[in-house]
C-alpha cells in the first residue's frame, strides 16, 4: 500500500527543520546539494527569486509504506524521484528525507512549486487525483502492496452478496459461460457518477442538475436554521441515502472531499428549484458515462474529427488567449464552451481540448465536452426563465453635473470619470439617481447599484430596491494590456472607493500599474467570480475601516486565504484621496508664495 498525503505552504525552513531534525531522519535523495535545513533553505531561495510575487510555493509529500513492502534507501529514491516527475516536478528544486519514527516506512519529499526553466508554478488542478493515479501504478510497477485508493475508502463497500454475485460472473465470464464482463450495482453507478461529474468541482446546483441529466434524481433537506440534513439519491427506482453510499456523498462529504462549491445564500433558490422541476435525462447520459475512471463504459460514440493536430493547437491557442488566469480545468471547460458557442461539431471540440498541456485522453476530452453541452443547456434554460436586466435610463443634460460633483467634490481624476461616462457605466437617472452599472467579467450589464451620495460610508443600493445581487460587479481595470491576465485585484465597498483606490494606484507608479490590475466592489461577499479570484496571488481587502468592512474581509479571506486586509486611516478611501489632495494643494501654494517673494 503506498499512500501519499499533499500540502501546499509558504515557508521552507520550519518544514526543513522538522524533515531534518525528527529522530531517525536521513536525507536520501533529491537534486539538490544542501546537507541541513539551514543549507537547504537557502538553495531554496534561488527558484523564490524566479518568482516573487507567487505565495504557497513550498509542496510537502509523504509517502508511507505498507507494513508488509520491504522497500530499501535506493528503492525509495526510485520512487520519490518518480512521482515527483510524474506530478509535474520534471524542473523543480527537491529534496527527500526518509523516516522510520513510526510504525509504517515513509519518506518526505520537500519541493518548490516554482520550475527553474520557466518561472511558473507547477499546476496543481486535480493533483489528489493524480497523485492516486501514480501511487497506483507504482504499487503495480515495484511489486507493492496494492489496496484502494482514498476516494475508494470514501465509498461504502460491497454487500457480501453483491460481492459473491460479481465474484461468479467474473469466473462465468473468464470460462466463456458469459458473453460479457459483470455488470457493476446500481449503487457503484451511482457513486461512479457522481465521482465523474464531479472533476471540475462544480458547484452544488450544477452537480444536481448533471445527476438528473445522467438519470439520478437527489432529494435534499434543510433544517430550519438552514443547515442540510441530508441528501439522497434515486436511479431505476433504488435509493440510497448520501451515508449509504459513503462519507463522499453525504452533503458535508460532497463539499469536504468530492470540493463541491456550495454557498448557501447562492445557492439554495436554484437548488429548491431543481428539485421542484428537474431537468430532463440527456440522451447522452444514458449511455453509462459513469464508469469512465475505470475504462469499461461506452462513452458516447461521435463522428470523426475533421480538424489535423495543427489546426486544433491553433484553435486552442486562439480561445485560450484572454484565460491565462483560470485554473486549469476550469480554462478548458471554458474552451469548450466557446468552440460549441462558435458551432464546432462535438468532435472537433474533443480534438481542441486534447491540445491542452494537460494531455486529456479521449475519455477525459468526451466528459469535458459534455459537461460543457451541459452547462451550456442550463445557462440557455436560466436565461429563458431570467428577465433580461434593462439599466435606468440617463437624464443626459446632468451628465456634466455628475462629471464636476465627481472631479471637484470627490477628488477622482477625469482621467477616470470620462471613460466611465462614455461608456454609461456612470450617471443621473431621470430620477436623479447616481447609478454605476455592474458588468460579469466579459463585460455583459447585469445590474446596478445606486448611490445616495450622502451616505459618509459611500455603499450603494441595489437597483432595483429588494432584489439579489446578480452575477456582476462593478469594476475598473488599469495596467498592463486588455488581453494580460488579472494579478492584483483590490475589493472595496463602492464604486467611490473602487475610482479613489484606481486613482491612488495610478499616481502611486506615476502613471499607470504595472501589471493588469482589477478595482472591484463587492456587494455580496458570498457573490464573487472565485474561479478568478483563487488564481490571484495578490488581493487586497480595501473595505471600509468600520465594523462592517471588516465582516466582510473576514468572510472573504476565508475563501480566498491568500488575501490581505487593508484599510484606511479614515472610515473610507475616497476620504484619504481628498485629503492627499488638500496636502498637495496647499503644498503648490506654499511654493508659489515662496517663488514669488
């Protein structure tokens, strides 16, 4: 049995000092020359260098032994060296330590995430799941103990009698008495199912809504403070309850181990509502999909490709050009998308998605593609059933009204403020309203919020009064190019403090940000694009310096770890840009006083 326990940090000498120091430590292998923590910290610091701005780069591995494998110094060097290879550190500084301090024989592995030939970060989408693939096959490849993997001690196992019938099929199978290899339960269906269409960590509505199209049907329940009580699902008229099937597919189980996005405040309507009127089974879904990670499932057949290598390389290359900052598997699903937006067959799809770096196999490539269908299904259904947003309408004649009160009252350049107009992002109603207008991230208007400008905090409403927050925000980007991939993103509570922030940044690097740099408010903490957001290293939590302010950080920084709070001298940032300001006048005028005695 080999057993591989991943972590991700910050900080390489107290991992060193603990791989170094524990007793019956030895260090065995690895490509570099430090012989103690001291040294190696130090070594370590030259791929750091490559890569400032990256945070989490320190990757931890343990791999144990089972009591039974008799593995030597140089064995364990094999695979500690092959794994790391295999997991995508073929660039990567490392060192490994072995320890025999416990019952079972393990090594450490300590790595930097940073690759020495690019700079970059090692990708780590879906690396729990390969890292059990890997362990597999080199149970296999050095004659060791095999047993399931982690996601297999998640399920429930075999009834006795299930185990005896497969047991006899198999044996019926092998003397020719069977044309064909036994069939798993229906209970294995279902949790292969679920395992599959839960790659891409979806969120909940999403998983429920591709569980109805794969023909299972999911109750669930809440209690009356809100919290689930429980989930169960239903195929050919059997049910099981999420214990039933395993710790994975309880409802805290789908969150903790199968990474299912699930926020209550977003989620539960559309969940309420697809238990009230499911989808409909797709005809693809029919097909067992279901049993895919173990290759014995007819995926849907489609035709041939038209497209060669070349051309799906270049197609790839040509919608991947504005994803960089996605993830992995959530860029690809995005690739998919767009190719069956722009009509291209399910084949040629499958094709563009096997250019990824990732090396999809074709079976990977069909469910990518198929989720994608799916979800693209859903999102014309939400549309049809959605009523499209229509912005309050301008008062042009106080469009210069607006534009002083902005750059004369509140300090923010016109830099800022024509742009915004231009664009009617920024204006007064026939209401006399303040409206700013909230975009989703490829720049569709979704809502609005408004602004009652004597407000000392600056918050805004929503337009209408009483409806949620949509899937928008609005946001100001500065820096770098319109196509370069967000790496600094500041979340403030308006948009004053979002054009006060973008204006400070400006004259902070005289002139404008290095980088490509997002200036957004957030209305909703439980309503942000995290799919982006998890794949900036640096965000600030510029909210107000009140005690809703920091409610509000603190709610995010637990979903998003690697950002940091920054607050204001004043209650808001739009008070610090003013005052700076009053400074900066006053200082002119001294000048000038003096210039002319």
């Amino acid at each position: 049995m080999m057993i591989g326990k991943q972590t991700k940090g910050r900080g390489f000498r107290k991992l060193l000092d603990y791989l170094h120091n524990s007793e019956n430590a030895k260090l065995i292998g690895g490509n570099m020359s430090g012989r103690n923590a001291r040294e190696l910290s130090k070594e370590f610091r030259v791929s750091r260098q490559l890569n400032p701005d990256a945070e989490r780069v320190v990757y931890h591995v343990s791999l144990s032994a089972a009591k039974d494998d008799v593995i030597s110094e140089d064995k364990w060097c094999e695979i500690g060296n092959r794994y790391m290879k295999e997991m995508g550190f073929d660039a990567n500084q490392y060192v490994i330590f072995r320890h025999e301090n416990t019952d079972d024989d393990h090594v450490h592995i300590a790595a930097s995430r940073i690759r020495m030939d690019t700079g970059l970060l090692v990708d780590d989408s879906w690396d729990y799941v390969r890292s059990e693939k890997v362990l597999r096959q080199i149970e296999i490849d050095y004659d060791l103990v095999q047993v399931q993997g982690s996601r297999e001690r998640l399920n429930r196992t075999q009834s006795t009698g299930q185990f005896r019938r497969i047991k006899r099929e198999q044996e019926e199978y092998e003397q020719g008495k069977r044309d064909t290899p036994p069939e798993p339960s229906i209970k294995e269906l279902v949790q292969q199912t679920i395992d599959n269409l839960s790659v891409d960590h979806p969120q909940m509505p999403t998983l429920i809504m591709r569980l109805q199209q794969a023909g299972i049907s999911v109750r669930t329940g809440f209690t009356r403070n809100g919290k689930s009580k429980g989930i169960s699902y239903e195929k050919d008229g059997i049910a099981f309850s999420g214990t039933q099937l395993g710790a994975a597919y309880t409802f805290p189980g789908l969150q903790k181990h199968l990474r299912i996005d699930y926020q209550p405040q977003r989620d539960d309507a559309r969940i309420e509502q697809l238990l009230n009127n499911p989808v409909k089974q797709a005809v693809e879904s029919q097909q067992p999909i279901n049993a895919i990670a173990e290759n014995k499932a007819q995926i849907p057949t489609t035709d041939k490709s038209k497209l060669n290598q070349n051309q799906a390389v270049e197609l790839y290359q040509y919608y991947s050009g504005d994803l960089q900052s996605l993830l992995v598997i959530d860029r690809d699903k995005e690739i998919a998308n767009r190719a069956l937006l722009d009509n291209h067959p399910a084949p040629d799809v499958e094709e563009i998605i096997k250019a990824s770096p990732v090396g999809w196999t074709d079976d990977e490539a069909k469910l990518l593609v198929l989720i994608a269908n799916n979800q693209l299904a859903s999102n014309r259904e939400q549309k049809q059933s959605e009523p499209q947003f229509t912005p309050p309408a301008e008062d042009e004649s106080l469009r210069s009204v607006l534009q002083h009160f902005l750059t004369q009252k509140r300090g923010i350049s016109n830099f800022l403020v024509h742009p915004l107009q231009q664009q009617g992002l920024g204006y007064i109603d026939q209401q006399r309203n303040v409206v700013f207008i909230k975009r989703s991230l490829n720049g569709k208007k979704s809502g609005a919020l408004v602004w009652d400008t004597t407000r000392p905090d600056n918050r805004c409403s929503q337009y209408p009064e009483n409806t949620q927050s949509s899937e928008g925000w609005f946001q100001v980007n500065l820096g770098g190019k319109p196509e370069d991939k967000i790496e600094r993103v500041f979340l403030c509570d308006s948009p004053i403090d979002a054009l006060s922030i973008a204006d400070m940044d400006r004259k902070a690097h005289k002139g404008m940000p290095p980088v490509r740099t997002m200036y957004m408010v957030v209305d909703d903490p439980h309503n942000l694009p995290l799919s982006v957001l998890k794949n900036v290293s640096r965000i600030g939590l510029a909210f107000n310096n009140d005690e809703e302010g920091n409610e509000i950080a603190q709610v995010i920084q637990k979903m998003l770890p690697q950002s940091k709070r920054i607050e204001p001298s004043g209650l808001t940032w739009n008070e610090i840009l003013i005052e700076a300001q009053q400074r900066e006048m006053l200082s002119q005028k001294q000048r000038s006083r003096g210039f002319s005695r």
